[in-house]
C-alpha cells in the first residue's frame, strides 16, 4: 500500500463551511440555532485534530447511509472507497492525537468539533429524508461541496498552523480530497445523464 493510501485518504468535512477563528469579543450564540459557520481555530492544533476526527467519523455514517439505499454499483463503489479512507485517516489522527495527549472521547471535545458533529448529523438527517429518486444527486452534491470546503480547510490549516505532523497529514490528504473531489464530478454528470449509470471512480 503506497504512503498516500496508507496515511490519510478521502478527507470530507463539514457540510457547512469551516472557517479560520475569527470571532470578535463577546459575541454570543443563540443556544438554539446550529450556526451556518464553524469557527476553528486553524493555529490550535487540538482544535483541528479534534475537528478532523470528528468530521471523519460522521462521514462514514454517511457513506454508511448510501450503501442502505442502495443507488447503485458506481455510488456504492465511491462510498466503499471512502469508507475505507476514512478509516484510515481516524487511525492517522488517533495516533498524533495519542501522540500529543489530545482527547478525542466525545465528553472532553472542545466546541468547534460539537458544533461540526452536531451539523454533520443533521446533513445525515437532511439525505435521509430524500426519497430514493432524489437522494443519489443530493449525496454527490454534497459530497462535492464538502470537499471543496476541505480544499478551504487545509489551506487555511497550512497558513496558520505550525505542527509539521500535522501538516504532513493535511499536505498527503489534500491529494486524496482533489481525486475524490473530481470523482464526485464526474459521477454527478454521469448521473445527470437520462438512462446512464454512472462509472465507478477511477483508482
């Protein structure tokens, strides 16, 4: 297995974009509404680390979700693909994660990570609830602007962040998320072809 597979494959995060920590003094936030924005501290290593698992760890869920509605051999080949990446990427954070005492466990993760899994879950709600002619070009949609939104992250992350592990990771995942980006493209223009199934994503 190559060292681009072996580290940190087909990075996804939130469905709702992530920004770098910007937030003034003293602004509040109303309890009861998930915000549109998460605020991340790019330059806090925890922050990110925690921000990453927690991302990845949802979007198998979701992956997870396309392989129980079944829409077909090419989507079901990208979600097993990611799946996969995903997995490996969580084993990659635990281990920096271990590695410079950061918890992970979900009682001690500090807010931008509750905040990311909080919307992450109700993207998982949101696909759900599409009826099965909808739900295969909601999916690609949001997988495309998820990894766009990743390609954002890393390159606010390789600004503002100085932990070499940390960027090694990013630096190898950003290739992953740029093919699996492309991947999603192309399956959704297949998809929008009346009577086509799309083609499984290039290896």
């Amino acid at each position: 297995m190559s060292v681009f597979k072996r580290i940190c494959t087909g990075l996804m995060i939130s469905t709702l974009s992530l920004t770098a920590y910007a937030a003034q003094p003293g602004e509040t936030q109303n309890p009861d509404q998930v915000p549109a924005e998460t605020e991340v501290n790019v330059s806090d290593t925890r922050e990110v680390i925690q921000v990453l698992y927690v991302s990845n760890t949802s979007e198998i869920k979701v992956a997870d979700l396309v392989r129980e509605r079944n829409p077909g051999e090419a989507l079901q080949s990208y979600a097993d693909e990611l799946i996969r990446d995903h997995e490996t990427l969580i084993s990659a954070l635990k281990e920096l994660a271990n590695v410079k005492s950061i918890s992970l466990k979900e009682g001690e993760l500090e807010e931008p990570a509750q905040l990311v899994g909080t919307m992450m879950d109700q993207q998982l709600q949101t696909l759900a609830a599409k009826s099965q002619e909808e739900f295969r070009s909601a999916f690609l949609e949001t997988s495309i602007m998820n990894h766009q939104k990743t390609l954002e992250f890393f390159s606010q992350i390789e600004q503002g962040n100085s932990d070499d592990a940390l960027k090694a990771i990013i630096a190898v995942a950003r290739q992953a998320v740029e093919k699996h980006l492309a991947d999603a493209q192309k399956l959704k223009a297949e998809v929008q072809q009346p009577g086509s199934e799309p083609a499984q994503p290039a290896e």
